[in-house]
C-alpha cells in the first residue's frame, strides 16, 4: 500500500546527541517535506526537498540538515540534539500539484 | 515574511449547527489553498482544497469559499457532527502551485451533542 513511513516513532535521547529521523515514503512523490509540530499546533516547515540533490531551507532549519540522494528517502539531522528540540516530527510528500500527504509522525524527547 | 492567519482558535458547535473557520493569507503568489483535518494523536488529513481560478468548491458537508481580491478563504461544515471535532488547518502556497505550503496556527473545533 502507497504510504509514508516515519522511524523511529518515538525517541528519547540526551542533550548533544546526534540523531537521524528517517522518512521514506511508496506515494512515487517527487517533493517531500519536513514539519515540526508541538500537539494541536502550527506546523513549522524545517526543510524541503523538489527531487533528488535538491533541497531548501524553511523557517527552522538553523539546527537541522537533510538530504535527498534517492526519491522516496528524506532523513533528517539533529546534529547535536537540546531540549528546545523536544516535538512532533512529521514528514510530507506530494506529487506535482501540491496535495501534501502526512507520515505518522516521530516524537522526539530530549532530556 | 509571508504568513497565514486563521480565526478563531478555539470554536464551539452544538451537533447539527454549522461552523465556519476564516484565513487570510498574505502572498499575492499563492494560488492553492488545502484544509487539513488533524485528530488528537494522529496525523494531519486533507479535507478539501482549492486553487485560485475556483471562488467556491463543496464536497458533502465541507465547503471552501476564496476571495483573491480579499486574500482570504473559509472553510465551512454544515450540520457538523461530534467526530468533526478536531483541529482544522488552513494553508496557502508558498507562491505558485508546486511549493511548500505556510500554514495557519489551527482552529480546535469541538462539537458536542
């Protein structure tokens, strides 16, 4: 079945920590998304990808990196992991005309 | 920067009343404009979406109504029923169709019987 696959779904980690949340999704999409979201509110888009080798910057990307060497992976970075990074995780694909569509989501804890 | 508004944040329906989430959006570029659905605990779902040469589109009981001139949209539930409590999201494009999406700060609706 066509769909986003988000791991791990949930993390608790140390302060300074590296960690990579993966997403890999079967929809055949070429643009995938990354949102972070406290529950219930706004979704802040992190990063963002149009195909392979390409990537953006949305409004939080300071402390994260992507990258997308094949089209349906797009993990993501923490490079060094603070509590401030405690949060929901989700990932998004669409297809050429903008309907994105949501993975399940990684909540990350950072102690 | 370019942002999305959306009011109100909190809004509260009795069963079988119809409820009514407004958003401005500030990008004169942006031109699709999805409503998302999201439940506690599960991931944001589209309900229903509407690009810019379209001023009204319904499916059931959800319609979206969009003003170009005015900048914004609304999303409207007739007859809403207690599964339709959720938080509802606007967004609006990031310019043209085929970027990223800025979203609203969502509405929690709850409708009780």
């Amino acid at each position: 079945e066509a769909d986003i696959y988000q791991t791990p779904r949930y993390l608790v980690i140390g302060t300074g920590k590296k960690i990579t949340l993966e997403c890999s999704q079967t929809m055949g999409h070429d643009k995938m998304y990354w949102y972070q979201q406290d529950p219930g509110m706004e979704l802040h888009l992190i990063h963002y990808s149009y195909g392979v080798n390409s990537t953006e910057k949305g409004d939080l990307s300071s402390e994260s990196t992507v990258s997308r060497i094949r089209t349906e992976h797009f993990p993501l970075t923490l490079e060094s992991a603070r509590p401030s990074h405690t949060s929901q995780y989700l990932c998004a694909s669409s297809a050429r005309f903008n309907e994105q569509f949501f993975g399940p989501g990684t909540r990350l804890t950072v102690l | 920067g370019e942002n999305v508004e959306q009011h109100p944040s909190t809004l509260s329906v009795q069963e079988g009343d119809s409820a009514v989430i407004k958003c401005t959006y500030s990008d004169s570029a942006s031109n699709y404009f999805p409503w998302y659905k999201q439940e506690l605990g599960k991931r944001p779902q589209l309900i229903i979406d509407i690009r810019s040469n379209v001023g009204e589109k319904k499916d059931q009981r959800i319609a979206v109504t969009l003003n170009k001139t005015a900048k914004h949209f609304s999303l409207h539930i007739t007859e809403t029923q207690p599964e339709d409590s959720a938080v509802y999201f606007c967004a609006a494009s990031r310019g043209q169709a085929g970027t990223a999406l800025i979203f609203g700060k969502g509405t929690t609706l709850s409708v009780s019987s």
